[in-house]
C-alpha cells in the first residue's frame, strides 16, 4: 500500500434552494407529480428565453465566499451539448471557461490532529437535466419514463482540486462542505432526494512520482460513506490493475452498494465533445463589488468559527462543540438554552447524553422531542442547584418520554423528594461502610475514586433522594474519620 499514493477530486452538484427554477418561474419543488412543474422554457421549447434566477446567483455567490472563493464580476453561460432524454433542450446551460468563483479553500481535520487544506477550484452555476425513471411500473421491463420537473433547477457545481490523499481526506471534505452549505442555507444538501451529488476522480501513482495517473470517475455514489468504500474499493482496484502489468483506462464507473464494488459504465468523453460555446440568450453574468458586499453581509457565522467560539464560550470540548454545531438550527437551539440557564455546560451535557440518547434511541429529531428546550433548562438548572440528583432527572425524563410529557409538567406533579437531612444520610453511609470493608480498606490505601463507589451505593439506598452535594462531602468526612 505504501508504495503507491492515491489521487483525489471531488465534484459536487447541489441544487440551490430557490422558490423558482434558474431560468424560468416554474417551482423548484421536489416530490411534485412528475411533469408537472414544467414550461416552454424549461422544457426547451423553440422559442422560448432564459431570464436568470437573482436569487441563485445569491445563493451561489453566498456559498462561494463561504468556501474561501474569489467571485468574478463578470462570468459567461455556455452551452454544454449532449444527447440525453430526460435534457429536451440537447443542452444544460452551464459555466464553462468564465465560471462564477474560483480558487477557494477548505481545512480539513487530519488524523493527527492538526489540518489540510483542499483547494476548491471552482464553482459555477448550471441547471439539473430531468430524470429517467427506469423502474417502478408496470412495464419497466420494455420502457423508460421520464419526469421533467427536475429540468432546469438551479445548481451549484464545486470542482475541487486533486489535493484529497485518502478515502478519509475525502469524507472530512465533503462533510465540512456540506455544513458550510447547510449553515449558509443554499441548498438542503439532500443526498436522498438527490440535492447534493458527488461524482469522485481517484487515480494512483507510485509514491514520489512526479505526474498524476490516469483517474477513473466514480459516479452513482448516495453517502458519504459509501463514497468513502467506493474510494477504498477503486485504490485497490487500480493498484492491482498497475501491478499486474497493466495501465488504468480512463473512464466513468458505477458505484454497487449491494456488492461493495464499482463497475465500468462507460469510457469518458473528452471535454470538447460537449461543443461548448457562449449561451447566446443569456448576457454575462455581472456580479459587482457592491452586490459582492451586500451579499457578504448575510453570511453567517461559518461553523468551524462557531465551534471556536462555543468552545470558548461555554468550556466545551472539541467533541461535544463538534456534535452541538452538526446544524445551525441545533447550534442555535443550545446557545439559547445555554444562555437562559445557570450552566451551560449541564445544559449541554443534557443534550448530549440524557436528552440525544434517548431521541437517538427512538430514532427522534429535537424537533419531535417531548422535552422542550425551556425543559432543558429547568432540568440543567435543577441539577446545577442541587434540587435533584441525577438519578431522579433520569427517571423524570424516563416519564415525559414514557407519557409524551414536557419536562416542567412532570417535574410539578412529581416533585422528587430529597433528603437533605445530614443525619439520615450518615446513618446510610454508615450502612454500606459497614458492608464494604474491602472498599474501605482500598480507599484508606489511597485509592481515593472509591468514593464514588460509596456515593453510588448510597444513593440507590435512598432511591435516588438523597441531597448530592451533602452526600459527597459527608461520604468523604466518614470514610476520612
Ligand atoms: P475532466 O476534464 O475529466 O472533467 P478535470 O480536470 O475537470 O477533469 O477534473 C475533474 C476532477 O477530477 C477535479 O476534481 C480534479 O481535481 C480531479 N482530477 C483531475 N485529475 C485527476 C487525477 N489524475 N487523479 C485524481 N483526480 C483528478
Ligand atoms: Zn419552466
Ligand atoms: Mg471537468
């Protein structure tokens, strides 16, 4: 394996969020009945004129800056030619040799902690093709259909450059860019419903050798991970073709999720087979540096920042910074909640374990969780001044899930008891001392994280009641004495 070094780039489509599609005023909706969201522009009637979508060069300028990328002010639509049946027009109106934004820019973490960058180097504006439906009725087996609606939806196309070494490298990637994508809000980044599509170009060369190999294009590829096994299976694939003797041939293969393997589809075409040439119904693209700064100015904080600063703010730790900000809406969701709150970090911990665990259990989102986030805080609150154990919020969490319950509701009707009384606690400690004399023994020989032990005995003797804050230190004194 160390012999050979594998290549990566990756291109990624996203349809961008508009209400209407790139170049005519159709909805750009997914799931509507098929053909329905269909006009003579779209469909390409002779005729008919694109007028470009304002609000996608937007979005498409907005995710551009995000990812570090210089906007041109003046970028060219062409003609990009092929025959397909689901592209009535017998061309995709694209961006070509004046794209919209080039040289930008992700870091990516690495495995030993530290970062590389990705040079991303471009992102140009097109419109999607239709879709070919090939199963699903009666009479698949002898004939295709075709849904249109897809035709002309805005799309966003991020070419970056082949500086990915690893399956892993190309996985952070895409992860980060999506983010990026989904914090800025131009696209939903649905990799089911088909809004963001990776194709990936992997080749390998010998280790230090100075050109690239000949890539394979890997298409058809639904997830992250799968793109990550796709990777992996296609570097063993092309290593083994080289060290047998023979060469890589440059072509497009299908990704097989059942069989875990990629499939030659077809040899690539070269670029100019597309004939590309300036789409004479459209003028250029101007994006001024006035637009550039109005647009800039609804940028968002960018995740990777807000991780910064979340840590900073609220003694977060890489990881769980990392799990709060997957989504603004979340990221949003716990800055509130840790603001309203005494501590931020029980609130975050509530999250992240009592509250995530049981949605992840139940295959929940937080929008559908009984608990509300006011919940939260009054649970972190509770905690933080010691008005309930821990124990007791994981039962009263137990409840709301259980009946479907808000947090502040089944807190009133059960209001958990709790023995604040040092005497009562003592005479239980004294109990569970006197049944551990092998713990006792280790604590007195300086394994002092017995404690813990004693703490957890007592506090299921008193189901969970006893006051935590007194029954820590009174555990400490009696087995110090
Ligand atoms: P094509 O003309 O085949 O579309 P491009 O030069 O436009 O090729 O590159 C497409 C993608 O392939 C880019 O993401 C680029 O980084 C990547 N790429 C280019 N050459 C290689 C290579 N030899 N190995 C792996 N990836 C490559
Ligand atoms: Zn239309
Ligand atoms: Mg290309």
């Amino acid at each position: 394996m160390a012999k050979y070094e594998p290549v990566i780039g990756l291109e990624v489509h996203v349809q961008l969020l508009t209400e209407t599609k790139a170049f005519c005023s159709c909805a750009n909706h997914f799931g509507s009945e098929p053909n329905t969201n269909v006009c003579p522009v779209c469909l390409g009637l002779p005729g008919a004129l694109p007028v470009l979508n304002a609000k996608a060069v937007e979005f498409a300028a907005l995710a551009s800056m995000a990812l570090n990328c210089t906007v041109r002010q003046r970028s060219i639509f062409a003609r990009k030619n092929y025959f397909y049946p689901d592209l009535p027009k017998g061309y995709q109106i694209s961006q070509f040799d004046k794209p919209l934004a080039e040289n930008g820019w992700i870091d990516v973490p690495t495995a030993d902690g530290g970062t590389k960058r990705i040079g991303i180097t471009r992102l140009h504006m097109e419109e999607d093709a239709g879709k070919s439906l090939h199963d699903g009725f009666s009479d698949s087996a002898t004939r295709t259909y075709l849904d249109l609606n897809r035709c002309g939806t805005p799309l966003a196309e991020i070419v970056s450059e082949p500086d990915i070494r690893t399956p892993d490298e190309a996985f952070e990637y895409l992860t980060r860019l999506k983010e990026i994508l989904l914090y800025t809000g131009v696209s939903d980044c649905n990799m089911e419903e088909g809004s963001l599509r990776c194709d990936a170009n992997v080749s390998v060369r010998l280790k230090g050798a100075p050109k690239f190999g000949t890539k394979a294009e890997v298409k058809n590829v639904n997830s992250f991970r799968f793109i990550r096994a796709a990777l992996e299976y296609e570097i063993e694939r092309q290593i083994e073709v080289i060290e047998s003797g023979n060469r890589v041939v440059q072509e497009t293969r299908l990704w097989n999720a059942h069989e875990g393997r990629t499939y030659s589809m077809r040899s690539k075409e070269q670029a100019h087979d597309y004939r590309y040439f300036p789409e004479p119904d459209l003028p250029p693209l101007i994006v001024s540096a006035e637009f550039q700064t109005e647009i800039r100015k609804r940028m968002p904080e960018l995740p990777e920042a807000r991780r910064a600063r979340m840590i900073a703010a609220y003694e977060l730790n890489e990881k769980d910074a990392h799990t709060l900000t997957t989504s603004r809406e979340f990221a949003d969701r716990f800055e509130a909640a840790a603001k309203a709150a005494k501590s931020p970090r029980r609130v975050a911990n509530l999250l992240l374990s009592e509250l995530g665990g049981r949605l992840k259990a139940l295959d929940l989102e937080i929008e559908q969780s009984p608990v509300s986030m006011a919940g939260v805080v009054l649970a972190a609150d509770l905690l933080e001044e010691d008005k309930i154990s821990s124990k007791q919020l994981k039962q009263l969490f137990d409840t709301c899930f259980e009946k479907s319950e808000d947090f502040p509701a089944v807190y009133e009707r059960e209001k958990p008891q709790q023995i604040t009384d040092a005497s009562a606690i003592e005479a239980m400690i004294d109990q569970v001392i006197a049944a551990n004399p092998k713990q006792v023994e280790q604590y007195r020989g300086g394994k002092k994280t017995v404690a813990g032990f004693f703490v957890g005995q007592v506090m299921k003797a008193s189901k969970g009641q006893a006051n935590p804050t007194l029954l820590n230190e009174l555990v400490a004194k009696k087995l110090e004495g």
